[in-house]
C-alpha cells in the first residue's frame, strides 16, 4: 500500500458497527496510516453518498444493512460470489470506479475453521434454519467446502424455495413446523435467522434428535451464547459462537485495500465483545 489507508463501513443505522474497532485494530497492529470509520448513509442518499466517497478519496468501504443488495446497482464490476450470493458486503475504488465482492462465506467458513479445526465439511448433512441473506452466503460457503447434502427450512417456506435455486441438487427445502424431525443424522446445524438474537424472539428448538457428534453454529453474536447454543452445549454437542464470523470476514476486505491478510486472535475477539 502506497498510501494511507482511507476506508469505512456504510449503513443506516450504523452506530452499533463494530467494523471500525476491528479493522483499527489491524491499522494499529500493523503500524499503517489511515484510518477506518463508520459513516451513516440512507437509502435515499445512497448514490450521492457513494459519490462523495469516491471524491475524497477513499480506498474502499463494507456494506451492510440495508445496503447490500442496492449497492450492487452502483458497482461497476462484481465478482461471481457476490453475484450468486446476491449481496456486495466489500467494494474496492479503484480510480473512480466500484469493485464489489462478498467475504461473508469466506467469514462463516473460517470461523468453524479455527474454532473447530478438526471438522471436516466435506459429504456431511447439513441443517440450515432461515433463508435471508446470511443464509446465501452460508450456503454458497456450505457448497463449496463439499457438503453432501442441506436441508433447509424457513418460516416463510416461499424464501427457502427462492434459495433452493442456488443448488437444486444439493438443497431440500422443508416446512418449519418439521424443524425438530429435520435433525435427524445430520452433522451440523447452523442458524442463520434473528431468532435468538438480544431483542428479538427465541429460537424455539428441539435439540432430541440431533446426534452428539454433530457440531452447531448460531451466526448470531449478542448474546455470544444463545439458547440454541447453551442448549447443544448442555447436550454434549460442540458450539460455534458467531462472533468469529463478523471477525474473519473482515480479514479479505482489510487484504484488498492493504495487501495485508491480518489475523483473529482471542485478544482481538475479546476486545470486540466487551
């Protein structure tokens, strides 16, 4: 990198963003220039906004709610995970024009990595409860490491079948009252829904007829433990907390603006989640 960097994550609301503690953390870490902030921008202003971006000279910036889709109508190239995924989360400005990628699969993925080392993706059966746009990007991670099979299942059965077109050969949609039955010899279970999140509804769940060996993800990150979680725990099963997700898909955008591929450590993780 040549210059400072100058980068910022968008949204509205955006004052709950823990990307710019993350991504200082690494500026400080690796002694660079620059600097990285959150800056609030509506729907209704969002090509002027990006605009302004460009004129003062920024380096990039991530996208999230509830930008991600409608960003994609303003880059000028997007690369195929962002375009199957359906969603920018990470753009690149490169003389004046936008360059749009998506690094949350590559965030999900790394996370049960590190957590999880010894878990090996590849012909398992896979559990996936909701159908937004965590869980495209979970999906098109989940597909790419080899699984065997997904089945999933949303309350709004119509999402989950609009999803299913992703890989009809690899994903079986069920009906949400059938969640509990769906456990069955599956391996891993992951929760991509709000459900179980602080302010939200609970993730109403039977855990019976999930097998011990099966390992459980919620992408959810307050509260670090959810029911889901504390529940599988409790069982015997192995937990993924989701803070590692918003962590590890940070460390590609900080790469495409500094050449620098930064790492997450427990002392980063703890720094985040007090």
């Amino acid at each position: 990198m040549t210059k400072p960097l100058k980068a910022c994550v968008i949204g509205y609301p955006i004052k709950h963003s823990k990307s710019p503690l993350i991504h200082g953390s690494w500026i400080h870490d690796h002694g660079l220039e620059g600097s990285y902030e959150a800056i609030e921008i509506h729907s209704d202003n969002l090509e002027n906004g990006i605009r302004n971006l460009i004129d003062q000279g920024y380096s990039g910036f991530s996208v999230t709610v509830p930008h991600k889709q409608t960003i994609m109508d303003l880059c000028d190239k997007i690369d195929e995970k962002a375009k199957t995924i359906g969603a920018v989360n990470t753009v690149i400005i490169k003389d004046g024009k936008l360059y749009g990628t998506n690094t949350d699969a590559f965030g999900f993925l790394e996370n049960i990595k590190q957590k999880e080392p010894d878990f090996n993706f590849e012909n398992i059966s896979c559990v996936v409860l909701g159908a937004g746009g965590a869980a495209r990007a979970v999906i098109y991670a989940l597909q790419k490491a080899g699984v065997k099979e997904i089945t999933l299942t949303n309350r709004t059965k119509e999402r989950a079948l609009d999803l299913q077109r992703m890989a009809p050969d690899l994903i079986r949609v069920e009906d949400w009252r059938d969640r509990n039955k769906l456990l069955k010899n599956k391996d891993f279970l992951v929760n991509t829904t709000s459900l179980g999140m602080q302010g939200q509804a609970l993730l109403e769940i039977d855990l019976d007829a999930l097998p011990q060996t099966a390992l459980v993800n919620d992408i959810v990150y307050a509260p670090l433990m959810t029911d889901l979680l504390t529940q599988a725990k409790e069982r015997g099963n192995k937990v993924v907390t989701g803070i590692g997700m918003l962590l590890h898909q940070a460390r590609p955008a900080f790469e495409l603006w500094t050449d620098i591929m930064p790492r997450v450590d427990q002392a980063l993780e703890d720094q985040i989640l007090k």
